[in-house]
C-alpha cells in the first residue's frame, strides 16, 4: 500500500482521497480552506453525497485517512500527490487555472523527495506538461526527481463514491514506465481495467466523454421540442432508441438541460480549446446552444399560457442540478428564479436537499420545508429537479393547495394522463 497525498478536498479531491482510504492506503488530503479542514477533521463531511460520510468516519477511525491545511505535513511522506483542485470556467468559456497554479506552488515548496504528481482535475490539453515543466524548475535547486500523470475522474455527483470504487476504467497518461506502473499499482485494490494512454490523450478522454454525453442529451432535448409540435411522445421515442446497442439507453431523458460543475463547463472549455487551435467543434457549440435554450423553455411556456408572471405565485419543486447531491452550479432553477423574480412574480421554492442554499443565493426566494408549503397558494407550478418523493404528487396535492393547478413538469417525473385525468393543467417536454 502507498501514502497518498490528495491536493483540495471537493467533490473530486475529497471523494478520491476517501475511496483510496477505503482500498487500504494511507491518505492525507490538504486543503488551504481551515474552516473544511476542521469540520472534516471533526468528522464532518461538508458535502452530500451518499456513502461518503460513512467511509470517511470509517477509514479516519481506523488511522488511514486525515486532513490537514499544512503542505509539508501532507507531503512529508508521499509516494504520490494527487491534484484534485477545481477548474472553474472564465467568461471567454475556457478552463481557469489558478487553481491548479497554487497546487504547483504548494508542492513546489514543501516537497523534498522523490514522488509522482497525478493531476485528477479536468485541464485542457497540454497541462499536464505545464505542470511538469514548471515542477521541474522550481525544483531545479534539489536533488529530487518528479513525474507528472494525468488521471482524469469520471465520477457523477449522487453516485461519486460508488463511480469511483467500481468504474468502468482507470485512465492513466503517463510519458514514462515508472509512472505508469505506479499508478497501476495504486489503483491495483480497486480491482478494475486500466487503460493507458500519453497524458494529453488522456486529458482529450475526460473531455471527449463528458461531452459526447452532454451532446446526447441536448440530443434528445431537441427531439423532444420536435416531438411536441409534430404529436409524438419523446418517452416512446427513446425507448425504441434504447434497444439499439450503438446508441445505449443512457443519457436519453428529455429534460429542461443539463447543469453541474461539469458538463456546461467542459463543453464551453473544449470548444474553447478548439477555437484556439482554428477549428470549430459545430456539434459541441449546437449542444451548448440547445442547452442554455432549453433552460428558459419552461418560462417561456408559462408566459405563452398566462401572459404575464408579474404578480403571479410561483413555486419551485426542486433546484439542485439533479437529485441526491446539494449543488446548484448551472442547474435550471438558478435561471428560472432570476427570470421569475425579474418580472415580480413572488416566488416560494422546495427542495430536499439544496433549499437552503439556494434561499442564500436568492434571498427573495421564500424556501420551504415541504413540496405542500411551497405550492401553498400558487398559480403556477414548475418542476425542476426529478427527486424521487416527487414521483408520488398527485393530482389532489395541486389542486389542495395551489390556486389553480398549473403544473409545468420540466424532469417529466409525472403522468400525463393521471394529471389531467385528475384535474391538473399539465405540461411536460416533449409529451
């Protein structure tokens, strides 16, 4: 087994330094946030996601998980440091670095020993030479020798612990034997295929793969726009897709667009990628088109149907991304309540999980503890995040506690029939 050090501790650092724990290796994970840094230490995970507060409490009980804020005490011991940062996107669509540029200068600083750097966060091409030539440099004045490996994650907030434990593949990029077979036999525990490739292949894999599957779903979103005006039913549609082996049946669900930290900032950032090098990926730009489109399209129904908002009761069921995570980046629900709240409608939002966050980014949004309060006088209704406890509304419930049951149902969680056979006014995408 190996000491591993995991550089920043979110979704992605956190979640791989717990798993490593979990497979038998010794792991410190190293942030410069204090305040996460103790209430992990606390046993306190900052984040949801399912399994993960158990394997940390589990593998810190047993000495071989840790956290600290002190570079040289997570790097003192390392075989490997894994760079787990984020790369949030710039306004021009392309990756920030910065993050990733204080990772450098941490390791940079503390480390005194031979040891093998793996870049787990999303980076365009190329960075992972960067961040070796730069090692290299600051390391010039010791007699220390360091390699640079891309590692690029695959997991998907809600199911990340289980994403990471049983993946479908390790992806290694390595330019050397020594880092390759390091890395392999990090990963040795985990029981699972590797595939190994130079590290700006590599870095092209993350990319390619997010975003083949963020052009599946702009895919079936506008199919489903089609399918409204011509009569058809998208659900019908994409279970004859389903059958056929090429295409898959995942990542076929038509909805009101993606969010997250991943999908609309990789696809901005390998469009970005592409426009620098002179070429236009025409399929990833139609697919961030689709996407930023289909996020207003139930606002855009509702106004169709009513006219004006303006006055209007509003409630929101729903405003993570998706279910079984807390995370608000680029979901739907950040775009309806700005539009909501611009033309003065008074709006009222539920959500299992995420409702207090968003009552901070949205103070005049008035957060709920249940799916009945938030439609409690309503007159319209907008379903945005499919939770599972929303599956059993039925019609009663609207038409108990809204003024009028205008239901717009943007995660299609919900007959049609049961609806409007109960007395619901009921749309949906592409239905």
């Amino acid at each position: 087994m190996f000491d591993i050090a995991v550089l920043g501790t979110g979704y992605v650092g956190l979640v791989a330094g717990a798993c490593f724990a979990h497979v038998g290796h010794k792991v410190v994970c190293v942030d410069v946030d204090e305040e996460k840094i103790k209430l992990l230490s606390d046993g306190v995970c900052p984040v949801f996601e399912p399994q993960l507060p158990e394997i940390i409490e589990k593998t810190m009980r047993e000495g071989r998980l840790r956290f600290t804020t002190s570079y040289e005490d997570a790097f003192k011991n390392a075989d490997a440091i894994f760079i787990g940062v984020g790369t949030p996107e710039r306004r021009d669509g392309s990756a920030d670095l910065e993050y990733i540029d204080s990772a450098i200068a941490g390791i940079a600083g503390a480390l005194n020993h031979d040891c093998l750097i793996v870049v787990k966060s999303t980076v365009p091409i190329g960075t992972n030479d960067y961040v070796e030539r730069l090692l290299r440099e600051a390391a010039s004045g010791k007699d220390i020798h360091l390699e640079v490996a891309s590692n690029p994650e695959f997991l998907s907030q809600g199911s990340a612990v289980h994403d990471t434990l049983y993946a479908r593949r390790i992806i290694i990029g390595a330019e050397s034997d020594s880092a390759r077979e390091k890395l392999k036999k990090i990963y040795e525990p985990f029981g699972l295929p590797t595939v190994c490739v130079s590290r700006r292949s590599a870095e092209m894999i993350k990319y390619a793969s997010n975003d083949f599957l963020a052009l599946k779903i702009s895919y079936m979103n506008d199919i489903a726009n089609l399918c409204e005006l011509v009569g058809a039913d998208v659900e019908d549609v994409a279970l004859g897709m389903s059958y056929d082996e090429r295409i898959g049946s995942q990542f076929l669900r038509a909805g009101i667009g993606f969010g997250g930290s991943c999908f609309p900032k990789d696809t901005k950032a390998l469009a970005h990628i592409a426009m620098k090098n002179g070429y236009e990926l025409k399929t990833v730009k139609a697919a961030i088109e689709v996407n930023e489109a289909q996020k207003t399209k139930l606002y855009r129904m509702a106004m169709e149907r009513l006219g004006t908002l303006s006055g209007r009761r509003a409630a929101l069921l729903g405003v993570t991304f998706k279910p079984n995570t807390d995370d608000l980046r680029e979901a739907p629900s950040l775009v309806m309540a700005r539009l909501l709240i611009v033309v003065g409608a008074e709006v009222s939002a539920y959500d299992p999980i995420g409702g207090k966050k968003f009552g901070k980014c949205f103070p005049a949004v008035s957060v709920k503890e249940s799916a009945a309060e938030a439609l409690q006088g309503a007159d319209v209704c907008f379903i945005l995040t499919e939770w599972h406890e929303f599956e059993a509304l039925t019609p009663e419930a609207f038409k108990k506690n809204m003024t009028y049951p205008l239901v717009y149902d943007g995660r299609n969680v919900l007959s049609p029939e049961r609806m409007r056979e109960g007395g619901v006014e009921y749309y949906s995408i592409g239905r």
